[in-house]
C-alpha cells in the first residue's frame, strides 16, 4: 500500500472526532455539511481499522530501544485545530460548505506532507502511545546517533532505554508494536 495513501487514511482517521462534532452541529443547519460529515467520519473510522489491519499483514522482529523520547504531548497542539466545529455557526451556503472543504484539504496537504502523520487523536482514544525511539536490531549497534529515529506507536505507557520490543514496520519512519492478541 503506498506511504500516500495510508498517510491520507490516517489524516483522515485524526480528524474523526471533528467530523462527528460537525455532524451533530450541522444536523438540522446544512444538509450537505452533515452529509459530508457522515461520509468522512466512516472513510475516517474505515482509515483506523485499514491502518491496523496493514500493520497486522507485516512480519514482526525485535528491537531493543537504545534512546526514546514521548511524543504525546504533540497532541495537544494538534487540538487547536479541533475548535474549528466550535468557532462561529454553521451556515447552509454553499460558500460555508466550501470554505470548511478547503480548510480541511489544506490541513489534509501539511498533515500528509509533515511528521504529524502519526499525532493521532483517534489512536490516543484506542490507548495507543507516540513515541520517537532510535531502536537497534542487533545488540553491537547501540550508539544512538548511528540509528536513524523512527515514530512508535504502542499501547505500552513506558518504554526505557534497553527493553526489546517487537514491531512492525508501518511505513519508512514508523514501527507499531502489536500484542499477539491485536495481530490476529
């Protein structure tokens, strides 16, 4: 599945919970908002499970952390983004309807584009962690400014310097770790 694709899953997976509180303010005000709504929150949801379900068809192998940083504190300033549903009211023209369109496109661009790929919102409600980790394959290679960081995702609150894991790797810079459990 190509990086792109999986990224734009995932832009869209990040907003889920927008496209929810969009639905429920455009109800009874715009017809099309709504609908649109509706339709990004399932391709939303439909981007999760399609994520997790390419992280599972990946062969797993171990790594043992050598240098780790948390990442989930990016989330919050992701956040600001969703006052967007709260700012001003839903207006039925078709220029509201558009502008709310092009924000997202816009945010969609950077967000693909960008390391915040994998900030993720919806992840954090499924109990999934972010973490920068700089993880060796083999014991000989443990000094860190030789290991290229990678993003982890895990369900795993802490992580030290030293534990062996066993990920996937998701795409280029992104490793997940799956417990046998969520693998099958």
């Amino acid at each position: 599945m190509p990086n792109r694709f999986l990224r734009t899953l995932l832009f869209l997976s990040s907003y889920s919970p927008v496209f929810l509180i969009l639905a429920l303010r455009s109800y009874d005000v715009s017809c099309a908002v709504f609908r649109l709504s509706l339709v990004l929150l399932a391709l939303a949801l439909l981007g999760t499970l399609l994520f997790l379900a390419v992280a599972r068809r990946h062969t797993p192998y171990e790594v043992t952390v050598v240098n780790i940083e948390v990442r989930d504190a990016d989330l919050s300033g992701y956040l600001v983004a969703y006052l967007l549903p709260f700012v001003g009211a839903i207006a039925p023209t078709w220029r509201d309807v558009v502008a709310l369109a092009l924000f997202f496109i816009f945010v969609g661009i950077v967000y693909v584009n960008s390391r915040m790929i994998y900030v993720n919102p919806l992840l954090s409600i499924f109990g999934y962690h972010l973490y920068t980790v700089r993880a060796a394959t083999d014991q000989t290679q443990q000094d860190p400014s030789c290991i290229t960081p990678q993003f982890l995702v895990t369900k795993r609150g802490w992580i030290r310097h030293g534990d062996r894991l066993r990920v996937r790797r998701v795409m280029a810079d992104a490793l997940i770790e799956l417990t046998e459990k969520q693998s099958q």
